[in-house]
C-alpha cells in the first residue's frame, strides 16, 4: 500500500491501477485513533479515499489537558453485546430510591445539570460487592437526537444519557472513595426520543428555565422519586470497571449501563438544549468520546 509514516504527517500510497470498483484496505493505527481505508476507483484516473476515524483517548482533549485521563481504564466505552460474555447478576437493592425527595438542588455547572439529594438513597446487590450512596445525577446530551450519549451500543449514540453516581459507604465521602478502584459505582440510563413528554421527567425539565445560565441553582421540592428515572427492566445490563468521565477521570467506577431505556420528547430536549456554557454559549454535546477497552471484559446479565 506504499509508505508512509504513522502519526502526524502525509502517506504516500504509491500508485495503483485500480479500474472500477471498491477497495477496502483494512484498519490503520495513523495517531489520532484507528482509521478505516476505503479507496473508491472510477477509472484510470480518478477514485476517492474514505477515512473512516474511530477516536481513541489520545484525541481527547482531557486526555491532553490531564495525565490522569490518558489511563488503561478510561471511560465511556462501545459496549458490543456480541463481544460481551454473558453472566449472571443478582437482583439489585434499592433503599429510599422510591421515596419523594424532601428538596432537591438543580444546579446549571457550565458544563451539565446536577442534581443532589437530601435523602440519601443507597444501591446494593448487582454484584456491586458493597452498598454505594448516592451523590449526584447529572445528564450529558447533544445538539441533536443521533448524538449525545457518553456510552454507545454497537457504535449507536443516544440523544442523552443519565448517571447516577454514588459512592462506597466503606468511604467516608465521594472525595475519600476516589482513592479506592471499588470506590464509586455509576448508573447509566439511556434515553430515547418519543412522541410525547415524559411526564416522570417533565418536573426536573421546568426547574431548568430557572437554571439557565451556567452557575445558577434553584431548590425543587416536586421532582418524583430517583426510582422514576430508572428504565422498567433493570435486569438487563452491561458491566464494566472504568473511570469518572470528567477530570481528574479517576479509574476507580463500577460502571451499569442498563439495556432497556427511558423515553424523553423532542420538546423535552429543546428545553435542555437551550441552557448555557459557562462562556455563554449553547450548552451542547457535553459527551466525552469513547475511550479505548485496552482488554477489559464487559459482561451483559442477559442472554440475547
């Protein structure tokens, strides 16, 4: 396929009498992630070059930024349900999940929407191997419905994805649990566009015109139980150990990402599309791209 060198620069493919048809030329490690090669001929004369990128973590900006980000065990992933063994998982226990929140603060961080609770519900079960509190929940959507989540499914992006993030009750707080590889576990529930607003939803998505600007904060004492924003089945799901998906990306999450998802409106989404950054602008496709699996298993608790 000629030379060339890998990295920053040009590749000299030397030259080819391609006739008609398509070449596909395999996978290529050229730096910034892998690419895929397609070369199109139409002639002596004329054919297109595809490039098709798969990012890897040395094109993420954290990962430029933080030295912490460029870890073996990074976070979000591809989850490929052919490539993931089955296992089996227990049930999962959940305390205070279904109870109505004293109040709620709904914080606009800049960079998403937070929510921290008073009643400090608890998971457990899972194979978690420990009880975990809950700290926060905060979303990550994009500028449109074929982007926004931060983990993908067989390369396909949700319009927005939810965590749940709580720590290890061994720890004395979120901080001290950073410390420890078993020290958070993250619930990650994806949404999918439907025709009308999710009125388990609706709640937190009239907070947000109070919260529109990046700093502000309001107190909500209407919003429904955490348990209402979970997906129906919570028996499907993929497992993984990986990292916080925002700096310092602390290698130190048991992440759940569940295999059923969560309906969201088109309106619902323009709502949360309409807040801002901390410079003032749109605040969208707060995601970080994939991350490389550097040979870590991923195990799914179903079957098919």
């Amino acid at each position: 396929m000629g030379h060339g060198t890998e990295g920053h620069g040009t590749w000299d493919m030397g030259q080819w009498d391609m006739g008609h048809g398509t070449w596909d030329m395999g996978q290529w490690d050229m730096g910034h992630g892998t690419w895929h090669v397609y070369v199109y001929g139409a002639g002596d004369d004329m054919f297109m070059v595809q490039l098709i990128r798969t990012f890897s973590s040395e094109f993420d900006p954290f990962a430029a930024e933080f030295p912490s980000c460029r870890g073996s065990r990074q976070s979000p992933i591809n989850l490929d349900p052919s490539s993931s063994p089955a296992r089996e998982f227990e049930p999962f226990f959940f305390l205070r999940y279904q109870q109505i929140p004293d109040a709620e603060s709904i914080t606009n961080t800049g960079h998403s929407v937070k929510l921290i609770s008073r009643n400090l519900p608890e998971v457990s079960g899972g194979n978690l191997g420990a009880t975990y509190k809950f700290d926060q929940y905060h979303l990550h959507w994009g500028a449109e419905d074929s982007r926004g989540s931060e983990h993908t499914i067989d390369n396909f992006r949700f319009p927005m994805e939810l965590h749940l993030v709580h720590h290890n009750t061994k720890y004395a707080s979120f901080n001290a649990s950073l410390e420890h590889r078993d020290g958070v576990a993250v619930l990650g529930v994806l949404f999918v566009i439907s025709e009308l607003d999710n009125p388990l939803l609706q709640p937190l998505i009239d907070h947000l015109m109070s919260i529109t600007e990046a700093g502000q904060e309001d107190i909500a004492v209407d919003l429904y139980p955490l348990a209402s924003l979970l997906p129906r089945d919570l028996s499907r799901f993929y497992r993984y150990h990986g990292s916080l998906t925002t700096p310092m990306c602390n290698e130190v999450v048991t992440w759940t990402i569940f295999d059923d998802y969560v309906p969201v409106s088109d309106a619902q989404m323009a709502r949360l599309r309409s807040l801002m950054d901390t410079e003032g602008d749109p605040l969208l496709n707060n995601f970080r791209p994939n991350q490389l699996l550097n040979g870590r298993t991923v195990y799914r608790s179903f079957l098919y």
